[in-house]
C-alpha cells in the first residue's frame, strides 16, 4: 500500500493527488486525500498549481488495497 511516507522518500516532499494517481495507477479523489492548506500551491513534481497531499482518508486506504490495478503496491524501482 502506499503510505505519505513511501512518497516523501521518493520525492523529498509531499505531491499533488494527480501524480500520485499517475504514478501509483490509482483512482483517488479530491474526499479520499487529507491536504496540506486550503489554497493550492506548486508541486514538485509536475510543477502545476494543485492541492497536496498530506494524508489518506479511510475511503482514500480502502481504495489503494481493494481498487487499484497493482493491488496497492507502487511502481518498480
């Protein structure tokens, strides 16, 4: 399952919810995520303007292990 942790030691920082969907093939929506403020900021990653992730709610959890294409597990490294 990938954990807030798992992706700041790959990145450094945390990322928007966008890359997180690319890169881990999931299917998160905006209520499945816990954000950082209210107001958008710039992510390290893609470098567009969105809201970062900080966290996963119990619906974001579920659908990690139950929904995603590689069963909750990141990419190859």
């Amino acid at each position: 399952m990938v954990t807030i942790d798992t992706i700041r030691r790959r990145y450094g920082v945390h990322i928007c919810r966008r890359c997180i969907n690319e890169e881990y093939h999931l299917q998160l929506n905006p209520e499945n995520c816990i954000y950082d403020c209210y107001y958008p900021r710039k992510c390290p990653r893609c470098g567009k303007i969105g809201n970062i992730v900080t966290g996963f709610r119990l619906s974001g959890k579920a659908k990690q292990l139950f929904l995603s294409p590689l069963g909750g597990k990141g990419p190859s490294e």
